[in-house]
C-alpha cells in the first residue's frame, strides 16, 4: 500500500474494530493486475500473500448489499457460539467504513448465504427452518449453508473487495 492515507485510514479502522472484535483481518493494497479477465485468479493471489488459502472458482461474487450485509453481520455476532460482540448500530457503522476503502468494488465471499436454511436446533433436538433477520440492515441471524475455509481456524468468512484501483480483503476468524 503507497498511499498514506490509506494505509492510516486502514490502521485506524482496524484499531476502532479491534475494540470489540478480535480475530480479523483487514487489508487493502493498490491492485497490480487492474485488467486480468480472471478476478478470481487475482483474488486468489492477493489471500494467498495475506496468508490465507485460495479458492479459485469456489469464490462466490456477492452484491455491494451482500458484502455490507455480510461485513456487518461479522461485526454483530462471532461465527461459532453467535455471541454479540457489538451493537447493531456501531456494525452497521464499521461495514460502510469498511466498504469506503475500496469504492465501486466487485465482491466475493467463502460463504454461501441462504434464507430458510434447515439446520439441526441441538437445544431443541429437531430440524429448525432458520430465516434471516435484519435490524437496520445488518443481518442479525445470517443462515450460511456452506463455508470454504481459506484459513485454518475452526471457522472463518469474510469479503475480498476488488476494484480497477484496490484490492482488500475484511476476514474474520473463530475458534471453537
């Protein structure tokens, strides 16, 4: 990252999450291959120098709405026990912050969200139909059918943001 600005801006945003939320990444870089015609190529080789793994057509383009959804609700609640971790108002807040770094962006995701997913309620020893909920639009109950871990924690999501000029990825990590 060349520009000073943003990396202080990314600094600052990573101090102001890591208040109440631990276990995340979040990087943003100048993109080096604004026009390669295989984003998920370019993706791949961006999480792979974060550290992570790569998915290469395994990654699921997402909308900006998907993505805001997705970061926010990442900041509400932690992936394995779905704890709060911060208020919906303070996720919504960081989600729009965290999308700014990377303006006019195509998204992508390890994670396939559905609504009205059936999951085993183990409190209540039955099949349960678990719908979406939003509040302020910040999915506060988010279904994810399947994850593709890209990192070796026991659970981990997140958006790479690729656009002509950035690339960053927000990523979250839980352990069990």
């Amino acid at each position: 990252m060349h520009d000073p600005t943003l990396a202080s801006r990314v600094a600052q945003l990573v101090n102001a999450i890591e208040l109440e939320r631990r276990d995340l990444r979040l990087a943003v870089q100048a993109n080096t291959v604004p026009d390669s015609p295989d984003v998920r190529t370019v993706v791949d080789r961006f999480v792979t120098a974060q550290g992570f793994s790569g998915l290469a057509e395994r990654w699921r383009e997402i909308t900006c709405e998907a993505a805001f959804r997705h970061i926010g609700s990442l900041l509400y609640k932690d992936l394995v026990y779905k704890s709060q971790v911060m208020s919906v108002a303070r996720a919504k807040e960081l989600a729009h912050e965290v999308l700014a770094l990377v303006p006019e962006a195509r998204y992508f995701s390890n994670a396939d969200m559905v609504d009205g997913l059936i999951q085993w309620d183990v409190m209540k020893s039955e099949c349960v139909v678990v719908k979406s909920e939003f509040s302020d639009g910040v999915l506060v109950n988010y279904p994810l059918s399947s994850i593709d871990p890209i990192a070796s924690s026991t659970v981990d999501s997140g958006v790479v943001m690729v656009s002509h000029e950035r690339i960053g990825i927000f990523w979250v990590e839980d352990e069990d």
